[in-house]
C-alpha cells in the first residue's frame, strides 16, 4: 500500500470451507528461502481508494486478468473515502470480486469498526452476496509511527466487532514489523485471520511470516500498472486457486453467483422489461435515476428532470461499466445501476427505492421504509423479505404488476352520456386492483372518464388507491365539476395513502392554493387532474381530484 502518499489502501482475502464459515491459510507456515515470484501466482488483484485518478474503466480492468480488487472504505472513526461506493459497486458489477477495508488509524477499535461496518452496509456490503469478499482490517505505521493508542486489545475489539457485524472472519493487511512494535510481538489476536502481507523489495523472497503463520494474500508493489488505470496502482497475488477464491466471494466455479437464502437479493431469474428514460423523461423514474447515479459517485440534481446534466452522468456510467455510452437508460443500464438495499442501508440508493415506495426520501432504510417494501412485495407476489433486490427493483421501476383477478362477470358497457353505473365502476376499479369505495361511498353516475383517471393515478404513482368519497350526497354541488357530476373522487391521505400523497407532491405542479388548501395539476393519459389537499371544517384531511 501506498504509505504516506496515499492514505495507504487496504484489504486482504483468503481461502475458506464456506460450508462452515472457518478459513483456511493454504501456505504451511514458515518462509521459504527460495519463495516463488509473484508472477508465478495464477490469481491477481488491484486495491484503490481516491488517490487513484478517476474515473477507473473497472471493464478494462477486468479484462486484463485481474480477479479481485480491495477498496478503500474508511480510515479512524470519521473519514470515509469519498470514491469508494461508487467503485465498490462498478468493480462488482464489471465481474470482479471485492471487499472494503478500513485504515486504522486513531481511535478506539470499537468505534472504528463501527464506523467502517456503517459506511460498508450504506454501500450495499454485507459481505454475504455474491462477489463480496471479506471484510478487512489494514495496520500499518503512519509516517513510521504506530497509530496512536493501537494495541492487541483494541485490535482484537475492532476484530470482533466487524465479524459480528458481517458474520465471517475478517483479513487482516499486516507486516511483521507492525506485528513486533506496535502490537509487541502479542499476534495471537490475528489467530483465524486469513493474512495480507507487503512484500516490495525486488527477487522473489515472500513476506516474513507473522506469528508463524503465512500469507494469504501478497502486495508486492506499489508501482503497478493496470489497463483501465490511469496511475501506479497497488498489486496482489492471491496463494490459493481461483475456484477457492471464488468460493470465498459466494460465486459458483463457472462464473455464475452460488444460490443465496434471500431470493429477493439475487438477479432476476428471467429477462424484465425496464423503462426507457432518455433526455426529456420526467418524473418518478428519472428521479429514481438520478439517485442511483448518484449512489455510483455521480454528482447531479435529484429533480426528477432528465437533462444535460443527467444526460452526461448517464454516458459517464456507462463508459464505466462498459456499455454503450448513448445517455439513455435501457435495460442494461438500470441492471447496472440497481443495487440491493435493506433495512439498515443508507445513502442515495435507499432514497431511490424510497420514491418508489412513496415513503420519505431521507436515505435511512429504517422500519418505515421495511413496511413500505413488504406491503410493495406481497402486492407484487415477490417474497417478503423487506429486501430492494433485483426483482424487487424491476416491479418497482417496470410497474410490472401482477395480472387482476377478473370481475365475477363482464360489466355492461357505459351508457351514452359517459357515466357508468355503480356496478361498472366497481368492476373496473376491480380489474385495475382497486378494492371497493370504503363505508357508504358511492360510484352511482361516476363518470366513466373519472374512472380512467384514478386508474392512470395508480399505474403512475404504484400506490394503493382507497376511495373515500365519490357521488354520494353531501358534497358540494355548485359547480360543474363536481362530485355529483362524476368529476371528482376522495382518496386517504393516512396510513397507505401516504403513499399518493409522497406521489403527487413530488411529481406533479403545484400551483396557487384553493382558499387555504394547497394545489397540485398534472395530466395523466390525457387525463387532467387537479389534486388539492383538503382540509374540511369538521375535519378528516383527504385529497379531492377532479378529473376532467
């Protein structure tokens, strides 16, 4: 790793009998006086962190051999390294396997693994899903000092700590030297932990072993050169084989991700139609978008409005991730773009699933947002899981919902005049999934375009439509557009009509108050609506759209 240069990148892997969780060293103990070149080792890997210049073409690296890479997640209790996320995500999605690490640095152990574990979950890492590697722990002097207050105890708290965080046993990046004068030669606190040791001196001598053990992982320059890298870049060998390495990262030995528990978290296991946005889309899905983009490490508005800016951004993406750069999302791009999250995650992709769900966008993947998914995935015949994963990403971006149980028997048509009778109304709320008005709410001369209108309204916002007031009498009939004349409906506002409510303030233009009311317009299927949140006198807050 780069010391003193760079912030010092980190990481480290090792083989692993995945069945039981234990890891296994390959190497017997001890250092050979005539240890093999590096260049004799099958598997290689990079690690990076923002001294690298960027962007990193992560298809390039790829496809000039390299199999894993470890990047730069954190360092102490505070700093978080501002390319990671962004890479970390590129790097799994170009096919290579990896993993953060954390610099040590100064600061409790426990309070650096806190930090680290926040900062890797928020990235979409649990190290469990296919291509994640390990988590790991770097130690290494600071300008030739040992970090301040770093000793085997609170090396031994970090440790803990990560591997009850992520449930597998950490790397630990380590050299004798740091061993003997920081930790005292006390190295039984490393006992289990697969080992990443630096080695730059020229021949072929392996690193010194640290507490008879041997290394998993070899660095073994600092001046390496990558295609797809623009600067040195750290280099590594790995001693086991690549299927082990394979296994180590949850990926089957032909190439394809190993079952996982959550079937949710995995890819979907046939091809989906995705929507294609491209300079001029609006709305939730740009939106969407735009977060997502911004989770790879893209600067830009969240505004909901496909232009240049978003445009740049996207060809950007795609250069990276070796796809056609043509600025429009298409299936590819947006499987390129999702990544899982979970209770717990936090970032610009919880605030992307979060327009979708409708529920707050503040980043934090919490209870809330759990119910919201869960609620979306049993609608949408997928698990329940509360797990955004692939499946879950497509039925919220491609609204691909599942076929309506049809109506009991065909509904007669409209009469003349477009209004529909109070059975019609009822079956074609039904064969869109609309349940039934609620209490004594009536459809009775809804007109037929009113119908259409709450129709588009859920397709567009994905959210449950609950009816609370139609053409029943004790509305106000002194205008045309009216509730007696089949122009207008009710909808919830509480508990899953926040839903709509998150939709329309976020989607639609609002526009001058009526009386102390707030306003929004917009046109769906070429229907107008006017949306306005109305508070009544006697209270029992609702919205009243008129549809025209």
């Amino acid at each position: 790793m780069r010391k003193n240069v760079r912030n010092l990148l980190l990481q480290a892997v090792a083989v692993a009998t995945v069945s039981t969780g234990a890891y296994t060293v390959v190497s017997a103990s001890g250092e050979s006086a005539n240890a093999a070149s590096p260049t004799s080792y099958a598997v290689r890997g990079i690690d990076t962190s923002h001294h690298n210049t960027h962007p990193i073409r992560w298809s390039s690296v790829k496809a000039s051999g390299e199999s894993f890479v470890f990047h730069k997640a954190t360092q102490g209790s505070r700093y978080r390294d501002p390319k990671f996320a962004g890479d970390f995500a590129a790097a799994l999605q170009a096919g290579l396997m990896a993993a953060p690490y954390h610099f040590y640095d100064a600061g409790t152990g426990t309070a650096q693994a806190s930090h680290f574990v926040r900062t890797a979950k928020a990235a979409g890492y649990d190290a469990k899903r296919p291509g994640q590697l390990p988590p790991v722990v770097d130690l290494e002097k600071l300008d030739g000092r040992c970090p301040a207050g770093v000793n085997s105890t609170q090396v031994a708290a970090f440790l803990t700590k990560t591997r009850q965080a992520f449930g597998v046993t950490p790397i630990v990046y380590i050299s004798k030297d740091f061993a003997d004068t920081c930790l005292r030669g006390k190295t039984t606190v490393l006992a289990n932990h697969p080992l990443w040791q630096p080695r730059y001196k020229s021949g072929s001598k392996e690193p010194a072993t640290v507490g008879g053990r041997s290394w998993s992982i070899w660095q073994y320059t600092e001046h390496g050169t990558v295609p797809g890298i623009r600067d040195d870049v750290d280099r590594n060998v790995y001693k086991g084989t690549l299927t082990q390495l394979r296994r180590l990262a949850h990926l089957a030995p032909t190439g394809r991700p190993a079952p996982t528990t959550p079937g949710n978290s995995t890819k979907p296991s046939s091809p989906k139609s995705w929507p294609v946005l491209k300079a001029g889309s609006r709305g939730t899905d740009a939106r969407t978008a735009q977060h997502l983009l911004k989770a790879a490490g893209h600067r830009l508005d969240t505004d909901g409005v496909f232009g240049p800016a978003t445009t740049s951004a996207v060809k950007a993406f795609q250069t990276r991730n070796g796809l056609q750069a043509d600025g429009v999302i298409g299936a590819d791009t947006w499987n390129k773009l999702i990544r899982t999250v979970r209770q717990g995650s936090t970032g610009e992709a919880v605030k992307a699933a979060q327009v979708q769900l409708g529920v707050k966008a503040d980043g934090a993947f919490g209870p809330a947002t759990t119910t919201a998914a869960k609620n979306f995935q049993t609608r949408n015949r997928l698990k329940a899981d509360g797990i955004v994963g692939p499946n879950t990403w497509n039925k919220l971006v491609a609204a691909t919902a599942p076929k309506p149980t049809p109506a009991p028997a065909p509904a007669p048509a409209p009469s003349s005049n477009g209004k529909l009778t109070q059975r019609q109304a009822l079956a074609q709320l039904a064969a869109a999934s609309i349940d039934r008005p609620v209490g004594r709410t009536s459809l009775t001369g809804v007109r037929a375009r009113t119908i259409q209108g709450v129709i588009a309204l859920k397709k567009a916002s994905r959210c449950e439509i609950v009816i609370t007031g139609g053409t029943e009498s004790g509305h106000s009939t002194t205008t045309k557009y009216s509730h007696s004349n089949g122009y207008k409906l009710d909808l919830r506002t509480r508990t899953e009509g926040k839903c709509v409510t998150n939709w329309i303030k976020k989607t639609q233009s609002k526009g001058k108050p009526r009386g102390k009311d707030a306003r929004w317009y917009g046109t769906l299927g070429g229907i107008n609506m006017e949306f306005v949140y109305e508070v009544p006198r006697s209270g029992g807050v609702h919205w009243d759209i008129t549809f025209k």
